[in-house]
C-alpha cells in the first residue's frame, strides 16, 4: 500500500516539476520527501486499516479513539478485534472496559472467547465476572468448557487397612465440573484428590473386613460422595468411580509377628538377667562358704595354743590329753566304720 502511495507521489511530484513555473525541481522533491514521510508515520501510528474493518463490522471505533490507545501503550488490535467478535456474537461490550482489563494485566481475547462459549451454552457469566476470574489467574475459557463439559480427575494409588488387618489399594476416577461462582477463592484439583483420599481411607478403614469392600466396591463411592467433599472448592463433584482395588499386604499379621519377635526379645534379656544374678549369687555364695572354711580353720588352730596354755598354768594333766586322744581316736573310728557300712548298703 505504501509503495503504491509513494509510486503515485513520484508520478505527482513528476507532473508538478512539468509543469511549474516558478519552482524549481529540488524544492518539489524535498517536498515530495516529507509528504512521504508523514503519510508513512501516520499510517504506522494510525491504524487505519482496523478502523476500517471494525467500521465494517458495525463496531464504531474512532481514529482519535486508536490513537489514544497507542498514546496509553495499548495495542489497538487487542482491543479491537476482541470486539468485532463479540459484537458479531450478539455480545456488547463496553471499549473503556476492555482496555482497563488489559491495561490491567488481563488477556481480553480469552475472556471474550469465554462469554461466547458461555452465551452459547447458555451460562451465566458477564463481562465483570470473567475478568475478575482471568486476573485472579483462572483460565476462564477453560472453565466454561469444563463447566459445559466435565472433567474427570484420576486419583493416585491410595492404601488404606481394614480393622481386620489386611490392606487394599483403591484408584478412584472423579468426575467434576466447574463451578463459576465459586471459581475465584475456591480451592483447586489437588484439594479434590487429597479429599477423595481421605475420603476413602476413612471408609476402608472403618470396614471390619476387607471382603466386605471388595464384594462392594460402590459403598466406598457412595460413602465418599455423601461427605459433601467439593465444599469451598471450584469444583462440583458429579460422580466418584472406584477404578481399581487390590489387596495388598497382611498388616495385621506383619504388626503381630513383630510384636512377638519384641516380646520373644524382651524375654531372652530378662531371662538372661535372671541367669547373671543366679551366677552372682552362686559366686557370692561359694565365697561366703569360702570365708566359713577359713574361720573354722582359724578357730581350730587356736585348739592346740589353747592346750599348750592349759597344759603352762596347770589346768590340764597328761592324763586327761590322753583320754582326749583315746576319744578322738575312738570317735574317728565309728566314723570310718559308719562309711564302710553306708557304702556296702548303697552297692
């Protein structure tokens, strides 16, 4: 377009040097020059073009009005051609509205792609709020897509123990659709899964026996589902199907043998106590009997000093040491025959 318009200057600029009188050749090119130049900024910094289409469109948007876009670094094309399109769904927007939107930080293409989709499926959902939902950083066209169409989220492996001990891994699909009224402040998928987790370990573990929820996987999604789990999220729940349950380990049987592998500890140490005190007490009494010998050892040898004494201050004679011996002799000999006669007896 520009080469046109400069081609149709030079043939002007050509016609105007044939015939002037009064100036001269060099005067009309300069003049050609800067004709050129301000048409070429004009038609940069004016969008003509789009002017025109929104005009032909039915959308009245001024040239000043562009201008003045450019003059707030605004780009007019992200303003304009949002509008021609909601004008021609039947849509009216406000301009000033949707420029503050974008000079705002919000993405004004999107949000009027989402009021289409939302008019068509019949939705409620106007301008403000679906600004408001795309600079709390929502995809909002997202939103209504998913609001018109459900989304089903998959929930990881989840193990949780029945009271009878044997553990079951469950896999839930969860089928949700959007809430628009609750999309900005609402919690999002994660909040969702980490519920529907919750949800199912607390009624896997309120089962008695583990038979009980795989003859009946449907009690577990109806006990989850009854809980009333999409409150405060963006969210609304539809539907929670148990995709998988496989038993896992005995955990039961696992604590219980553990249990007895501490108590089966516990009694070898006490056990071992018990013999390390019985070996102290028998060292404790082989020396006491220890002690017993040596004393009775002492005390006899104070026997013949105690003779030898009686004999030095006369208390004692010679005939009486005999007797002694002649009864000591006597009493050796019962002894020795009270031996013979035992051991005879026992052969």
């Amino acid at each position: 377009m520009l080469s046109n318009l400069v081609t149709a200057l030079a043939k002007l600029g050509g016609a105007l040097n044939f015939y002037s009188d009064g100036l001269t050749g060099g005067v009309i090119i300069a003049i050609i020059i800067v004709a050129v130049i301000f048409l070429i900024f004009f038609f940069s910094f004016v969008p003509v073009g789009l002017a025109i289409s929104a005009r032909a469109s039915g959308v009245r948007v001024g040239l000043f009005q562009l201008v003045g876009m450019r003059i707030r670094k605004v780009k007019p094309a992200r303003i304009v051609e949002p509008l021609i399109k909601a004008t021609k769904a039947g849509l009216k927007l406000n301009l000033d509205k949707m420029e503050a939107h974008y000079l705002a930080g919000g993405n004004v293409d999107r949000v009027v792609n989402a009021l289409i989709a939302s008019q068509g499926a019949g939705i409620d959902l106007n301008f403000e709020k679906a600004c408001l939902i795309d600079l709390a950083g929502r995809d909002v066209l997202n939103a209504v897509q998913m609001s018109v169409s459900p989304k089903v989220i998959e929930t990881p492996v989840i193990a949780a123990i029945a009271k009878d001990g044997i553990e079951l891994r469950a896999k839930a699909k969860v089928t949700v659709r959007v809430n628009i009224d609750r999309l900005v402040g609402g919690a999002g998928e994660q909040t969702i899964i980490a519920r529907v987790g919750e949800g199912i370990v607390t009624t896997i573990g309120s089962s008695h026996s583990h038979k009980d929820v795989l003859e009946n996987p449907d009690s577990i999604s109806q006990t989850v589902l009854g809980k009333g789990l999409d409150s405060g999220t963006a969210f609304e729940i539809l539907s929670i199907d148990i995709a998988d349950v496989d038993v896992g380990v005995n955990v039961g049987a696992k604590l219980q043998i553990d249990q007895a592998e501490a108590d089966k500890r516990i009694a070898q140490a006490k056990a071992e106590e018990r013999r390390a005190m019985a070996v102290a007490q028998e060292q404790e009494n082989k020396a006491e009997v220890q002690g017993m010998r040596a004393r009775v050892i002492e005390a006899e040898a104070e026997v013949p000093r105690a003779m030898a004494e009686a004999f030095k201050n006369g208390r004692l004679g010679i005939m009486d040491y005999y007797r002694m011996q002649n009864l000591k002799a006597d009493t050796d000999m019962r002894e020795s025959i009270g031996k013979t006669t035992a051991v005879n007896e026992n052969e």
